[in-house]
C-alpha cells in the first residue's frame, strides 16, 4: 500500500505533494529543475534525485507538478525509455487538449497517463479539505488511489484524459466570476470610505443564497428551457444601465460589468428578452464572431 513515489517539479505545490508523501509513509523521490528546493525535503527524509532520469527510475509513480506543459514536454523528453511501464500522474496545470496530447505521447512511449486538477492551495493538501479531480487511466488511478488519497479527496472523471483540466477551468471559471463580483462590489463600497470588512459580512450570506439559484439555472441549461418566474433578460436588460451609471458617480471602472451588460443586450437584441438569465449560457455558447 505504500509504494515508492517519485515527484517531479519542487514549486509550491510539488514540495506539498512530495512533503505529503514523505509524511504517509512513502519512500519519496524528488527532483527540481533549480537544486536548492530539495533541501527542505531531504532533511525530512526524501531522496534527492540529480536527474529527472533518476527521478523516474526510482519509482513507479511519477508525480509532475511544474509550471505549465511547456515546462513538462521539457522534463519527460529526458526520460527516453525510462517512462516504460510507469504511471506518469501529471498534476501540472493546463487545457483539455493540452492533457490529451500529452497523454497520447506519454502512452505512445510505453507509460500510462493519469491528469490531475488539484481544487486546492499547497497549505490545503494532505487534508480532506483538498480535492483532485482525475481523468486518463483508469488502471492508474485504481492501483494508486491509497496514494492518491494522501494529497485529499478524489474524484475520478473518466478515461478521457481532458476531463480533469476542463473541470478544473471550468470550477475555477465560477470561483473567478465570483472573486470579480467581490471585488467590483468591494471597490463601489470602499469609493464611500465604507469598510470592506463590515460590508462583507453582508456579502458571503448574500452569495450564499443567490447559490441556491444555480441548481435550477443547470436544470434550464439540460432542458434548453429558458423560460422564468424569476426574472427576464429585458428586466435585467433594464436594471443594467444603473449598474454601469454608478459606476460613473462613484469614479470607478466599470470593466467587469461591460462584458454582463454585453451578454444580455445581445440576448434581448437576438430576441430572448423574455428568457431568464440562464439564456446566458447559450449565447455564450454560440459566440458572435469576431
Ligand atoms: P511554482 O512557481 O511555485 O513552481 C513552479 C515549478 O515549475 C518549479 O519547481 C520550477 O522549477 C518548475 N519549472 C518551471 N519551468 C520549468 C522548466 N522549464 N523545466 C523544469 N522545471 C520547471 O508553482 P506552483 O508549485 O504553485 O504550481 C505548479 C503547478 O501546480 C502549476 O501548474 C499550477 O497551476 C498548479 N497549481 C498550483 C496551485 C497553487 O495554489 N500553488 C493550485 C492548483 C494548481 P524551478 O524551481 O527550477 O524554477
């Protein structure tokens, strides 16, 4: 149940992930590109590889985390006829078609690929307050799921390696949306000499409700039925100019909310005014082309 583990990349995250492993028992093999970072690791117990070559003998899984796929073509071009018969678990960051390429090159070389999206930050991992999601192999992810469960929670998506990053984007689309909302929110709040703090406390319940929304906005998005109760496209439509009038009073960018303001005049204008918000998905689904 614990087998040797080879992690490849010493960021931020890789020294969680590798820290992790350390901790659960595993004998753990690092490499980093820049030497230093595996001092750390070593003190606790790590063996440090010299060459990424050294790195991938040492184990059957092997654990990327580097900056981006750039960065990983560069890493596993090095490894040759190493990679035969490994599991290569890449939790590096991209797109669904960068996963699918590297999977198709990785397995082209005699290895198996598993893609990780970590919903997590480094301090979170090794807690069952971290979650990866996977997708790609399948025997990958049975024969190590004990060792995958070290880093948190996991989800396994499917066989196809480009679900992960597509969910990953996606999850971390919303959290975007909602960081931006926030912050708008905050800026008009503070042009007052308001506390972000005080305010706040108003809008994390606020959130909290409003999220009660989105089940029902999926199940109009799965029905392609737009139709509403709630409120309409050309009553937002309406509602819209005020959020971008404010934002001239109080002397702040209206940046974020042009782009909203744009979605739902395109609606109106392509004839779902009557339609509720959740027509937004569509339209962004069929863009205008540009
Ligand atoms: P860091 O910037 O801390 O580390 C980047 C790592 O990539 C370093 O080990 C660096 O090596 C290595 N690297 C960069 N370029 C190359 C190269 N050309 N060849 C070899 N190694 C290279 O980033 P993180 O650890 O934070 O992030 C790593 C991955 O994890 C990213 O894809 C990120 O999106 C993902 N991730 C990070 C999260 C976070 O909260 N930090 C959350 C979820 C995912 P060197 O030390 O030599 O520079």
């Amino acid at each position: 149940t614990y087998p040797p583990v080879s992690v490849i990349g010493l960021g931020m995250m890789g020294s969680a992930l590798a820290r992790t492993f350390l901790k659960e028992g595993h004998q753990t093999t690092v490499w980093n590109r820049t030497p230093g970072k595996a001092d750390a690791l070593m003190k606790q117990g790590a063996k440090v590889a010299s060459t990424v070559n050294e790195a991938i003998a040492a184990s059957p899984i092997v654990v990327i985390c580097v900056l981006d796929y750039g960065a990983l073509h560069e890493i596993l071009e090095e490894a040759g006829e190493l990679l035969v018969g490994r599991a290569i678990v890449n939790l590096t960051n991209g797109t669904p078609a960068q996963a699918r390429r590297t999977a198709a090159w990785v397995t082209h070389r005699g290895a198996e690929y598993l893609d990780g999206g970590i919903m997590a930050v480094p301090q979170m991992i090794g807690t069952s307050g971290a979650l990866v999601l996977y997708s790609g192999s399948e025997k990958v992810f049975q024969t190590y799921q004990p060792t995958l469960k070290g880093i948190g929670g996991v989800n396994y998506l499917g066989e196809d390696p480009g679900l992960a990053p597509l969910y990953d984007l996606a999850l971390l689309s919303a959290m975007y949306g909602m960081f931006g909302g926030f912050f708008h929110a905050v800026a008009m709040i503070r042009s007052e000499q308001i506390k972000a703090e005080t305010f706040t406390s108003l809008v994390v319940p606020w959130l909290q409700a409003m999220s009660g929304s989105l089940p029902l906005m999926a199940q109009a998005v799965d029905a392609e039925n737009h139709q509403t109760d709630v409120s309409s496209l050309s009553i937002n439509q309406t509602a819209f100019s005020n959020f971008i009038e404010v934002c001239g009073e109080l002397g702040i960018s209206n940046e974020l909310m042009i782009p909203i303001q744009g979605l739902i005049n395109r609606g109106v204008a392509e004839g779902y005014g009557a339609d509720g918000l959740s027509r937004i998905v569509e339209l962004i689904r069929n863009p205008v082309s540009v």
